[in-house]
C-alpha cells in the first residue's frame, strides 16, 4: 500500500478486483488495444462511499509476469462498463472525469497521478487494462 494512502480510513479503500494473469477468457481479445502483445486485465468495483487516492503506478508485478525492464513502454487504460452514474468521480493529473458513456476510456503511463472515487449510490464497475507493445 502506498505511503499516501495511510492517510485515509482503511474502511474508504476498499474495492474488489478480478484480473486473469493467462488471459484464457475468449472474449479478452476484444479488449486488447491495437498493436499489443502483452496485455492484463483486472475488473474492479468500487462501492458507495469507498476511493482509490492519488497515486502512480508502479508496473512492478505486470512487468515481473511479462519480463519487461523499462516502464516508459507500459500504459494502463480504464474501461468505464457503465454510463456515468451521480457521485463517480475519476481524475488523471489535472483532468477530471465525470460523465463518461458506456465504453469510453482514458489512459496513463507510470508518470502520471491518478485517483478515483464513488460517493453516490451505487457500484461504480470498470476494467482496467495494462499493456505494452
């Protein structure tokens, strides 16, 4: 767990996550960004009233599963699988995320900060994919 978030209630960190490391779900495929050879995915849940706080990426696992050495050809790109509900908060460095449709998404590389959070009423679900070419 980062430093930075020790700062918050463990209670509000909580989310549910299932990724496949072997990527043996057919229907993967239609995920894979273009061009791509290894690829992870890893579908999260974010319930009412729990966050993701400010952080970078550190690519450690994803690079130890895949034997890659230099971070700078990683990107990991979130899926919203929903339209954007009240209180579904996501941001990249200084661009928020707010009223997403079902399908879109946005992207970052280890550099960036980013956090996520949901203070409404309902589930907030998106597939997360980190890849590399």
């Amino acid at each position: 767990m980062p430093k930075r978030w020790k700062l918050y209630p463990r209670q509000c960190l909580n989310h549910y996550e299932y990724g496949s490391a072997k990527n043996e779900i057919e229907w993967y495929h239609h995920f894979r960004p273009k061009g791509t050879s290894k690829v992870g995915y890893l579908f999260t849940k974010l319930l009412s009233g729990n966050i993701v706080p400010p952080h970078r990426d550190h690519f450690e696992n994803y690079m130890r599963y895949h034997g890659i050495t230099d971070k700078n050809l990683i990107k990991r790109r979130l899926v919203f699988l929903e339209d954007w509900k009240n209180g579904h908060y996501f941001q990249v460095n200084e661009r928020v995320f707010i009223k997403w449709k079902q399908g879109e998404w946005v992207e970052w590389n280890h550099k960036d900060i980013h956090l996520g959070g949901n203070i409404g009423t309902s589930p907030r679900y998106v597939l997360q994919i980190t890849y590399s070419k």
